[in-house]
C-alpha cells in the first residue's frame, strides 16, 4: 500500500469505529431546526452532512482541517525557493488530517505524475466537439470519458465488500486527479491557441506542469497556479459543487460519474463561473467608459447602472460569508507581492473600496464583501491569460482535490444514500394556517 492510503486506511478505519459509536448512543440527538425560511431559501446553514476537509466559518472563513490560508502559506512544502504552498499539500492534509513533509509531497507530486497517462479516447471525445464548446461543458464531457476506466465501477460489477469501498474509490481519485492538468490544458490549447498543444513535464509538481502545458512559461505563473490551485481546493461540503460530489457519490455513482457532476453544478454563474464573471463585467466597464482607468465615481455609477438593470455585482455577496474572503485576501496579497501598476489589478482594488459601501446601503444583501471570484481574473490577464470562459476550468481542477478527498472519506466511513424529505406547496400552505 502507498504511504497515503496506508495512512488514509488507518485513520479513517478508527474515525469509523468511532461515528458508529456515535451512531448508536447519539443517534436520537437534535442538532438542528430547520425554518420555512431555510427550506424556501436554499437550506441556508442547514446542518446535515458530515465534511472532515475543511469547514467555513462565517466571520473567518475557510480552514482547512484546523489552518487557515496563512498558516497552509508557511507550513506546506514548497518548490525550493517558492514562496507559494503546492497543493499536494494540502491533498494531503486534507486526506489525512496532518501537515506533509517536503518528502511526502515530493512522492505525490511523482505519484501523480505516474498515473497522469490520458487515454486517446479522451482526446478523441473532446475532439468530437466544436472548439466554441464551452470549456466547462468540454471538461465535464472529459471527465465522463473517462469513466470507462472506473476502478471503482468494475470492482463494484465484480462483486465487491461495502468495507472495502475506500480503496477503488482513493484509486479512482488519485487517477483522476492525476490526469485532470493534461486534460484541462489540452481544452484551453485546443480551444484557444490552435491545437498547439504542450507535452507535459513529468518532473514538474502538478500546479506546475499544469501551468507549462497552459502555455505560461513564467515563474510568478507557476507560483499563481500553485496558490490557486490550494485555496480554491474545499469550501466545506454544503456549497453547490461538493454538495453535489457528495449526493452523486452517495449513489455509489463513482468519482467520475460525481465529479462531472459537481463540474455542472461549478458552471453556475451563481458559483464557479462567476470567476469569468467578473472580468466580463471588468472588460465591460472599460470598453463602455473609454478607459481602463476609470475614476472612483465612475466606477460607483457603473456599479449603481449594473444594480439598475436587475443584475448582481459579480464576485461580491457568499452565502455564508460575512467578512472578505480571505481567498480574496490571498490573492490581494500574492498582487501586492507580485504585481506592480496593473490597471486591471487596481480596479478590482478600486471595487474592493467600494462595491460593499455601495451594496450594504441597499438593505438586504448580508455580504457586501468580496468573495474568491473577485479577485482571480486580474491576475489572469496580467500574466497574459485573457480567455475569461476558461477561467472556471481552473476553479475545477482545482475543487477536485477537496471533493475527491471528502468522497474517498465519505466511502471509507460508510456514509449513506442522501435522500433528504421535500414537501408539496399545499403541505406547506397547511403548516402555516394558510387556506
Ligand atoms: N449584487 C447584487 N445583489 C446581491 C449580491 C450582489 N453581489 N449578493 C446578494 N445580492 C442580493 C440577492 O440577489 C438577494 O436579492 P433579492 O432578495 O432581491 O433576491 C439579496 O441580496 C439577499 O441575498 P443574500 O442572502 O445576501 O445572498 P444569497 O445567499 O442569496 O446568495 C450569492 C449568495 C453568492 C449567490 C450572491 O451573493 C450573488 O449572487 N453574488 C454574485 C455572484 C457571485 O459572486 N457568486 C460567487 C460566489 C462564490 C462561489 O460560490 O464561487
């Protein structure tokens, strides 16, 4: 067994013991209540599944199994002499809870690279599309391409013990994860630069050789990409793409079938795609004002005029949030580090000063901060990297390392079919008093 899923086994094995002993004296417990608010308003902080990865808190924001952003910044291996945390760390932090040495990620960076081999018939599917495919759509598409090779799936066809469930499942997953780069470059080189596709690096981490194959053969990219890549890994398990990994897994539907599935609900411009969103709307700005850099009130105005035809302020406003985001405030910093005089950079600065003026003085937004979306585009198009509707390809690949980690544990605990109950309007009518 490898060093990970020896690990994973051990833990996760006596995590087991321990829920089924919760199970059985606590299994009665109250724990939460649910209002007709809620259950109208999306189940808003509905308590109701089990997420060890990482876990939101409203004012904070995200930790990744006890750190925030700044700790994983200092203790997670790096390249040598980068600056940025690789985010086989954090996969690995999150699969088993403890912080890797430099030598645990050097082996996951060459795990990966090992299983990172695409089947042609992958490339042969993507190929069967039209280049102004959506990339979201091209890289679902993918990922159930290769479902064919589920070693979960032909396990289960076998004949297979729910106890052993975890280890096709952390099969799958490390497989998928591993070949995702190579397949989400080859849609932007296809998509965006004429086939002219890059071969990977072997030798490369898996951020890093992501970004080669991209096409940006820059250093201060690859430290982007590896910091993009870990803090858009895991937002707890209730937002709309680990959410959805969870139910379609819970199916016993395989990493595959879940993830393309979790990628649907990331192409939403109400989640993932609002990365391509805002530099839209940034673009939009600029070509309508005549300038890419704009005045503070010309800026307001354009905000007060996107709010007037009836549309959101893209990047700004989270569900459970209620400060900025401190993926935001990552990002803010890698720029200030990084990036001298970009117009584009200081007009999401110039936002960050106003958009939560602007929508805390309508009433009724609860977070007028910006959340990780705001932030990620400019940085984008400083390095050269303008093709916005890919952008949300990237949001992707990297959330596979936290949803891939919840549903490997979510197997190995034995978690059920989800099946929650839902109730008609009449029902409702009824429970109110309504006639
Ligand atoms: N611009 C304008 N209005 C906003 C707003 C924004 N950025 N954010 C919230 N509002 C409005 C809502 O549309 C809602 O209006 P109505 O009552 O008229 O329907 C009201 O404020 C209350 O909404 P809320 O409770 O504050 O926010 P929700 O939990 O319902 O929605 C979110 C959260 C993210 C969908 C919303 O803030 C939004 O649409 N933001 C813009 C899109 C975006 O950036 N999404 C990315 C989120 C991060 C991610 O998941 O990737």
């Amino acid at each position: 067994m490898d060093p990970l899923k020896e690990k994973f086994y051990q833990k996760s094995t006596a995590l087991k013991a321990e829920l089924k002993t919760i199970l059985k004296d606590h299994g009665e417990k109250k724990l939460d209540e649910v209002t007709v608010d809620q259950m109208i308003g999306g189940m808003r902080s509905v308590k109701s599944m089990i997420w060890d990865t990482s876990s939101l808190d409203p004012e904070e924001g995200i930790r990744f199994r006890g750190y925030n952003i700044p700790q994983l910044r200092e203790l997670l291996p790096r390249v040598p002499n980068g600056k940025e945390p690789l985010p086989e760390g954090l996969f690995w932090l999150m699969m088993v809870g403890e912080i890797p040495s430099t030598e645990d990620v050097r082996w996951l960076s060459a795990e990966w690279s090992r299983r990172s081999h695409v089947a042609q018939h992958v490339f042969d599917t993507l190929e069967a599309l039209p280049t102004d495919t959506h990339p979201m759509t091209q890289f679902s598409i993918a990922v159930l391409a290769m479902q064919a090779d589920s070693i979960f799936a032909q396990k289960y066809e076998e004949g297979m013990s729910k106890n052993d469930y975890w280890d096709p499942m952390y099969e799958d997953s490390m497989n998928m994860i591993a070949r995702l780069p190579r397949i989400a470059a080859y849609i932007y080189r296809r998509t965006f630069h004429n086939s002219n596709h890059i071969a990977p690096d072997l030798d490369m981490d898996w951020g890093g050789n992501y970004a080669k194959m991209l096409g940006y053969d820059n250093r201060d990219f690859y430290a982007l990409m590896r910091l993009y890549m870990t803090i858009h890994a895991d937002h707890e398990g209730g937002n709309a793409s680990a959410h959805t990994m969870h139910l379609v897994g819970s199916t016993l539907s395989d990493v595959y079938y879940s993830f393309s599935g979790a990628m649907n609900a990331l192409a939403g411009p109400l989640h993932g795609l609002a990365n391509q969103e805002v530099i839209k709307w940034i673009f939009e700005m600029i070509e309508e004002l005549g300038t890419n850099t704009p005045t503070k009130d010309q800026i307001r105005k354009y905000i007060n005029d996107t709010l007037a035809e009836g549309k959101v302020v893209p990047g700004y406003g989270h569900a459970v949030l209620r400060q900025p985001d401190p993926r935001f405030v990552a990002q803010k910093r890698f720029a200030e580090e990084n990036i001298k005089n970009d117009p584009i950079v200081q007009i999401v600065w110039d936002l960050f000063e106003i958009v939560p003026e602007v929508l805390g003085a309508l009433g009724k937004v609860k977070n007028p901060w910006p959340n990780v979306d705001a932030h990620s585009g400019a940085l984008l198009v400083h390095y050269g990297f303008k093709e916005y509707n890919y952008y949300t390809v990237l949001f992707g690949v990297s959330r596979a390392l936290g949803v891939c980690a919840g549903l490997c544990w979510d197997r190995a605990l034995g978690l059920s079919l989800e099946r929650p109950k839902s109730v008609t309007t009449d029902w409702l009518k009824k429970f109110v008093g309504m006639n």
